[in-house]
C-alpha cells in the first residue's frame, strides 16, 4: 500500500481490474491468486453467459432465455437478479453492471481477463505465423492456446445457451488440435503425433481429418500396411453409423499410400520454415588467419563449386599425404565460397585415419539434426537415413565438408546428390572410385609458400635477418605445412630462441624420420620436432594418455593414467594443448588428433624404459573407472552385494553428491570406458575388466550403449577362455547372458547362463551363480516352461539369501511373483511381489524398487485391483524415466496399456502401447515388440478400428513365429475371426 486512501469507486475498479474468469474448463473467477465461489450450476450459467457476451449487455429476457431455454419457471425474472446480485457482491458492483433493463461485465484488459479472448489472440497471432511461413511460431503458439483449456468447455453448466456455446467452443478446439496436428506432420513429427492421433480417433471416430493425419502419420513412420486399415476401418464405420463414404480427401490419400506417391514422404512446405540456427547449418571450422599460398588450388576448387548451379552435384576430392594442408585449403575454399550456399555449410570429422572410422549412419543423423530434423523422424537404417538427407536438402542450396575420410565407400552416402548444393571431400587416398568427382592432388608447399607460411607465424623481423636459416628448416620439415606450422610456433613461442637454433635441432636426423616419403612418415616426422621440445613431465604425459582407446579423455581419468593430482594433470594437458600435440575438446576432457596418437603410442613404445610403465598406466585407468563405476553402482542400488564381490581398485574413484551426478558421469564416460574395458583382456586386468563391466550394467540395461557393452563382453569371453580363468569367463558369459537377455536374445542368453551355472560352480564363484538361476528362471518363464521356471527361481532366492545378498534376493522374488501370475496363482503374486519391492524399500533401492512396482502392479492388475495397480506402475515410470531406462520405460508403458485395457479404457491403452512401441524401436529385441504390438491391436480393435489391429496382430505373429515363441497362439486366435470371415 502506498498510504493514500481510496474512495470506494475506486477499490471496486481496482478489485475489477484484478478479476480474472475462465470458460474453457469449469466457469471460474479469480481475483489475484484467490479463487471465488462462484456459486449454483444456474448462477454460473447466468456468469457464463455475460462472459461470453463480451462486454456487451445482455436484457433480462436473453438471459433467462439462456437459462431456460422456452420454458422457464414462474418466478424466473426474480431469479436472475437474485443470482446477479449475489455475483456481484462476489465480484464488485464495477466487474457486474446493471444496464438498460440487463446486465454487462466490465472487467479491464479482456483479453487477460477471460481465457477465451486470451485463445482468441493466441490463435490469430497462430494464422499469423503460420502465413508468414514461420510453421515452428505457429505451433507454439496454437499449443499455447490449447493450453488454456482445463477440461470440457463450461463444464457443468446448465442451460440451452451454455449447450450451443459449448458445441462452439469444443469444436473449435478441435479445429485447433487438428491445425496444430497438422504442422507436427508438416515439421516431421509423425512418431509423436501417432500416439496423440490413436487416442483422438477413438475419442472423436467420425472425424475424419483426425483419420486422415493419422494415416498420414502412420505412412510416414514407415507403417504403411496400419495407414491402410485406418482407412478400411474408417470406410466401415461410417457406412455402419452414417450409411456414407469416405469424403474424398480421404479417398485421395489412400490411393496416393498405395501408389506410394513420393509427395507424402516428406512435409508439403519445409521451404517455408523460418532460417533458424538448426535450419541453416553454419558447421565450417574456423579459417586459419595466416592461410598462405595454394594460389591455384584455391581458384580451380572454387570455380568447381561455382558450377554446382549449373550441375546435379559439384563434388571435389582432395587427396594427399597427412599434413600436407587439405583440411585447411578445404576450410579455406569453404568459406569462400558461403556466399554461394546460402542455406548453410555441414562439417564433420569422418576419422578416416583412425582405427575407427566414422560410420556414415551416425554422420547422417547429426546432419539431419542440424538440418532441422526432429529425432524421432529420423529412421535407422542408412538407406533411409541417406533418402531423407537428400530429400532435405532438395531446393537447398548447402555445402558440405567431409573431412579426413576413409574412402568413397564411407562418403558416397553423405553426398547431397541435388542440384544446387556441393561437397569438399578430404581424404589420405585418391577417390578414383567416387563417380563424377573433381579430383584434385594436393602436394607439399612451394619453397617460396612454405617461407612465407613460417614468416606469418613467426614474424618478418626475425626470419628476416635468418634467411637461409628458415630455410633450412623449412626444407627440413618437407615443405609439409603441418610440420612448418608446429616448427614455426614452437620458434614463435620461445622468444630466447634464433632460427638457427631450431635449423640447428632439425638439422640432426636422429630427431626425426630418415625419410618423408608419404603419409604418416611426414607427419611423425612434425611430431617428433614438437614432442623433442617437450619437458620430461610433458612427454611422459604425452606418451602415455596416447595408450588409452577411448575417443577423449576425462582429467580425472587422465590423473589416474599419469598417477598425479588434478591440479598437476591439468597444467600439464594445458601446456601440452598449447603445442598443439593435444585438443581441447571441452572443459575438463581432451583428445588427440588421431595421427597424434598413433605417433604417441610410437613415442611410448620407444621412450618407456621402466619395466612395465605403460602396462601399469593402463592399469591405473583400468582400477580408477571399476573404482568409480562401482561408486555409481552402491549409489543406484544401495544394499547390493555385488560391489562387495568385485575385484578390489587399487586406487579410489570418484565420489558423487547424488544419483543424478553419479548417472551423468556414467552415460558420458560410456564410450571411453567401454574402450578401456576391451583394452584389458589379458594379464592381470582381466579379472578387473569382467568386473567393471558387471559394475557398468546400466549402460545395457538401459539400452543406450547395449551394442558396445556385447561386444566388450564377447571379448572379455574369449579372452578370459584363453586364458583358462573360470572366474573371470563365468562373470564374463554372466554379463553377455544379461546383455542379451535386455537384447531380446533369449535362446542365446538362455544357453550363456547355463554355462555360467558350470563354469562359476567349478571356480567356486558363488554370485554369477545366483544370478544365472535367476535369468534362466525368467528365460523358462518366457517360453511357458513353468515347472522348469519356478525351479530355478527358488534356487535363486535359496542362493542369493545365502550370499546375503538381499537386493538379489528381491529380484528373484519379483519374478517368481510373475511365474505365480502366470500359473493361477494372483494372491501369491501379489504377495511374492510386495515382499521383493518392500525389501528394496528398506534397502534404499530407488531404482530397483521401481523394478518392484513393475512386478507389483502387474500382480495387482491380475488380480482386479486395477486402481493400485496403475498407481505402482506409475510410480515406477517416474523413476524409470528419471534414471534413464528407456528400456524399463517402454515396458511399463505397456503394462499400464494392458492395465487400461481391462479398465475399460481402450483409447489410453492405444496411446500408451504407440508410445512404448516408439520408445523400445531399436532396443529390447523384437520378442518385447510383439508383446506391445499385441496390447496395441487389443487397443485398436476395442475402440473400432479392427483393420489397423489386424496389421499390428500379423507383424507379431511374425515376429513369434521367427522366435518360436508360445505366444503365436494367442495371436493366431486373435486374427482367427478375420480369417473366417
């Protein structure tokens, strides 16, 4: 307050001024933050119908009209002005005035006043965006206005006016949702918009827009045979209802998904979406300020790019020995040549002189993401993946930079291949076999270029009175540009040097290679004049980080490699960036060049003259990730004893404020130390290798590294089988059998796990034994062998309570409780369940208890308490969804589909069983596929679209039929009646 009185006219403008109403949901009023009662079904009838009125006055006789209708009771005028009466001493005589024999509300600022009017606005400023082309404005805006619903229009109201202005008003939402469904297509969307479609259409099945944006939707997911049956089931049930046919752009569509009409692959207009950052891509490094020389390589790679107008593609390949300057010239000509590709310039690395080169499947979606595509549009396969790229880029005009590629096999699928557009191609090797390429053979510098180059780096005054001095060093680096530019800023930065010293140190052969003849010769020769300046702490840094596979490195793994705190490792990795021999490539990790790390190792081969150093480096990273993946483990899954059975670090690992740091540091560290673990096969890392990747289960189980942590396993396999260690082989076989097992492999797990069984009960190695009974209890369950199922899951219990080891012991329990859905038994199943997910309770498993809600809610739902179990089976979505398990994520979603179906709410199961079909694509095998595609046609056919079930019923009998699994028959009943038909 500001201390001035207020007359009451003037309180009750203020208090009108604050007033807020809504009709979209139940007619309410709020003045501030305070919600006003509002009064009788009638007298909000009588609120809603001024309301609508906007501001305009309604007479006494419309508004018992619209209370009424033609039949209003005797007292019905008397009536009205009790109910405005009693409205406006809750709201203020300013907010209700009485006006010519009627009544009107004044409220300031309508349009934030009444969230109508507020949805008005929002949906104009939505036309606006969408005619201005600016599609990603106008849906945001079109959700924003359907926002503000909160429930039915009116909801509650009496009357015949509020029926009439809420037929309006809901199907004008519903033109809303179909406009912004629209351009969720038109912006690639197609995966998302499915699920939201399957619920609509059963919500709303005759209409037919939402019909035809869901065949839509399904055609461009790939699921061509549903979009079909979305259009027989929709033909069927208007001529059943209606006694009509399809309208024809319906009739259209469909003959357009037969014909597979090339114009329905892609969104009608993506020309019209605005120039945002994704859109157009600016990708291209950074040119080097001191670019010297190649006169005539920049002129004939430039005007080859200005033909890509007149051309279906311009493509120029440059070849050369490494060092020779072919990324600079390529960056150079790049950006040059902007102006000419004004829809954006694509860069990538393709790493083709490493061991592991880029795969074009990963290139590609990066690029399609910088392209503006939307991850759930962008399909698996490279094939697909390269179709969409060009289908992108048609009427763009884009320049891509494909850097250090292995060969054409690796490239010819990132070509743009659309006029208009052109690609830079570097590589080690002359693409001879890349069809219509511009070839162009990039030699060492001139005497004259290479002098220069030098000059630029190191100054005109000091190579100026050195002359012949520079260049001998330029004649010793082989006229290479790389080797120049690493002499040159090691002469740049030492200020107490002369050019003869450093003529002087390349003078003396045994500093660097006999020859330089081509490709790695060269540049280790550079290196070698880079590394020969290093400080023995530098180079001992330089040599032995270079050992490790991983793709970059952490600092704090790198501590651990050169055994030094952080602080020392970090100014050392700084200096060592400074010389160029190390990348920055964020804060806090760092990676080689990967020519650099191939002349590091050489240098550790070379230069470690303690016995042993660099095994004992590698060892060191080995002990620091088993040290802090078993950190994140006991964090996860408090009370598990498998941290107790793990091979013990012999250095301590990082340590983690909470779940969500200790899962960051998992997912990013992945790659690098899934590298590590396949770098420890042999010796006496083994045993510790096998065990870190047991420690790292949650990369497979999740399904985000499911691929790579096999394949480590595979190879911990056979090593360990070479090496005739039963212990390390049986924990190796125990995490392959659960990677495959999450892989949907069963028949291979199944087999691993009985291995496991023999080979750790030989090395008396009692855990994996407990564990294998139980995934070979879960596998027999699986495959209805439940006499067989029910042995091995007791074992299991029976073995994990005796190791102590209770969070096993829940596991176990919470699939026995299954095994007793299965075969009859829901009240023990229930039972079994509860006592697993209560024991993870009490042990703080935060994510293993969401394990046991999933079994509980499943006893629940078997045994008719459906309510409780939707409540659990959320409660284990949340966890799932906040720790990562995709995986976990998708199967839940598909039990509270099986949950919704026997609560007789079918259009939730659909879009519950779209959306774990959409989250399992590309994890947890096909065998979990049919299962949703399974609950997924029970949910179509239930809400009456029987052709698009029967399409999803097929692609599961396929799939259990593949697998030989027992489920076949219950599919085979279900399409059985449209077999006799």
């Amino acid at each position: 307050m500001d201390g001035v009185p207020r007359v009451p006219e003037q309180r009750e403008s203020e208090e009108s001024a604050a007033l807020r109403f809504g009709v979209l949901g139940p007619v309410r009023a709020w003045r501030g933050e305070e919600v006003l009662a509002t009064g009788s079904p009638q007298q909000r009838a009588l609120l809603a119908a001024l309301l609508l009125r906007e501001g305009r006055t309604a007479t006494a006789s419309e508004l018992i009209s619209a209370l009424w209708g033609e039949e209003p009771p005797v007292k019905a005028l008397a009536t009205v002005r009790t109910y405005a009466s009693r409205l406006r001493k809750i709201l203020s005589s300013a907010a209700l005035v009485s006006e010519s024999g009627g009544y009107a509300m004044r409220v300031r600022d309508a349009s934030r006043s009444l969230d109508l009017l507020a949805a008005q606005e929002l949906a104009t400023e939505a036309e606006k965006a969408k005619s201005s082309g600016n599609l990603g404005q106008a849906r945001q805006l079109l959700n924003e206005t359907l926002a503000l619903w909160d429930g039915e229009t009116l909801a509650n109201v009496p009357g015949p006016y509020a029926d009439t202005q809420r037929t309006r008003l809901e199907e004008w939402r519903q033109q809303l949702l179909e406009a912004r469904l629209d351009m969720d297509l038109e912006q690639g969307c197609h995966s998302e918009a499915v699920s939201e479609l399957t619920a609509l259409t059963a919500a709303h099945p005759l209409r037919e827009r939402l019909r035809e944006l869901l065949m839509l939707a399904l055609y461009r997911s790939g699921r061509q045979a549903e979009a079909l049956a979305v259009y027989a089931d929709t033909r069927r049930l208007l001529a059943d209802e209606l006694g009509v046919d399809p309208r024809q752009g319906l009739k259209e569509l469909q003959q357009r998904i037969l014909q597979a009409d090339p114009g329905l692959a892609e969104p009608s207009a993506p020309a019209k979406e605005p120039a945002a950052a994704p859109v157009r891509p600016a990708q291209l490094p950074a040119t080097v300020p001191d670019f010297t020389g190649r006169a005539s390589f920049v002129t004939e790679l430039s005007e080859a790019l200005a033909a890509s107008e007149s051309r279906v593609m311009a493509v120029s390949a440059l070849a050369g020995i490494g060092g020779v300057g072919k990324t600079t010239l390529a960056v150079h000509v790049a950006h040059q040549a902007r102006g000419a590709f004004p829809d954006g310039q694509l860069y990538v690395d393709l790493q083709g002189a490493g061991q592991q080169a880029a795969e074009p499947e990963t290139v590609l979606g990066a690029f399609l993401r910088a392209l503006g595509t939307q991850d759930s549009a962008i399909p698996d396969s490279l094939e697909e993946r390269a179709a969409l790229y060009r289908s992108v880029l048609d009427g763009r005009r884009v320049l891509v930079l494909l850097d250090n590629a292995k060969d054409a096999a690796q490239i010819r699928p990132l070509l743009p291949g659309t006029e208009g557009c052109a690609a830079l191609v570097t590589s080690r090797v002359r693409m001879v076999d890349l069809a219509g390429a511009h070839l162009v053979d990039l030699d060492v510098m001139s005497p004259d270029e290479a002098l220069q180059l030098f000059t630029r780096i190191v100054g005109e005054e000091r190579v100026a009175s050195e002359r012949e001095a520079a260049l001998d060093v330029v004649a010793a680096c082989g006229f290479l540009p790389l080797a120049i530019r690493i002499a040159a800023s090691r002469l740049a930065s030492r200020r107490t040097w002369t050019v003869s010293v450093l003529a002087a140190k390349l003078a003396d052969e045994r500093r660097r290679l006999d020859e330089l003849q081509a490709g790695d010769l060269a540049v280790k020769a550079t290196f070698e004049l880079g590394y020969g300046q290093l400080e023995p702490a530098q180079a001992r840094a330089f040599r032995l980080l270079g050992l490790a596979d991983g793709p970059d490195i952490s600092l704090a793994a790198a501590a651990a490699v050169l055994d030094l705190p952080l602080e020392d490792t970090e100014d050392l990795l700084e200096s060592l960036v400074d010389t160029s021999l190390l990348e920055s490539a964020a804060p806090g990790r760092y990676r080689y060049h990967d020519l650099v790390r191939l002349y590091a190792r050489a240098c550790a081969e070379r230069d470690e003259h303690l016995p042993g150093e660099r095994d004992a480096a590698m060892s060191r990273l080995l002990d620091f990730y088993l040290a802090t993946a078993s950190g994140v483990y006991a964090i996860e899954r408090p009370g598990d004893r498998l941290v107790d059975h793990l091979e013990k670090p012999r250095t301590t690992g990082l340590v983690f404020p909470g779940r969500r740091a200790a899962q960051d540091w998992l997912y990013s560290e992945a790659v690098p130390l899934l590298a590590c673990v396949r770098q420890s096969s042999d010796g006496d890392r083994l045993r510790r290798a096998v065990d870190l990747l047991w420690a790292a289960v949650d990369l497979a189980e999740s399904g985000a590294n499911s691929r790579e942590y096999e394949a480590a396993a595979t190879a911990l396999r056979e090593a360990a089988r070479a090496a005739s260690d039963g212990r390390a082989e049986g924990r190796a076989i125990l995490v392959l059998a659960n990677a495959r097992h999450w892989s949907g492999y069963f028949d291979q797990a199944d087999q691993e796990a009985r291995q496991v069984l023999r080979i750790s009960e030989a090395a008396g190695d009692p855990l994996p034994c407990c564990w294998a009974a139980n995934i070979l209890g879960a596998f027999a369950f699986y495959q209805s062998r439940f006499a067989e199922a029910e042995e091995y899951l007791e074992r299991a219990i029976k073995d994990f309570r005796a190791c102590g080891d209770l969070s096993g012991t829940a596991a176990a329990l919470c699939n026995l409780s299954r095994l007793h859905l299965a075969t009859d038994r829901a009240d023990s199943a229930v039972t079994l369940a509860r006592q697993g997910t209560e024991m993870y309770e009490e042990l703080g498993h935060l994510l293993k208890a969401a394990n046991g809600h999933y079994a509980l809610g499943m006893a629940l739902s078997k045994n008719g308490q459906l309510s409780d179990a939707s409540a659990r089976l959320d409660k284990a979505l949340q966890v799932f969804r906040t720790s990562r398990q995709r995986l976990w994520e998708g199967m839940t979603l598909l039990r509270l589909a099986e949950v919704d179906l026997l609560a007789e709410r079918p259009a939730q199961a659909a879009a519950n069983a779209e959306t774990a079909l959409a989250i399992l694509r590309g994890i947890g095998g096909e065998w979990r596929r049919g299962n949703v595609l399974t609950v997924l046609g029970k949910a179509l056919s239930d809400i009456g679209q029987s052709g698009r079930a029967q399409v999803c019923w097929r692609e599961a009998l396929e799939i259990y039929e593949r697998l030989n699994s027992p489920e076949a028959a219950e599919v085979q009943a279900l399409l059985a009646p449209a077999t006799a038909v």
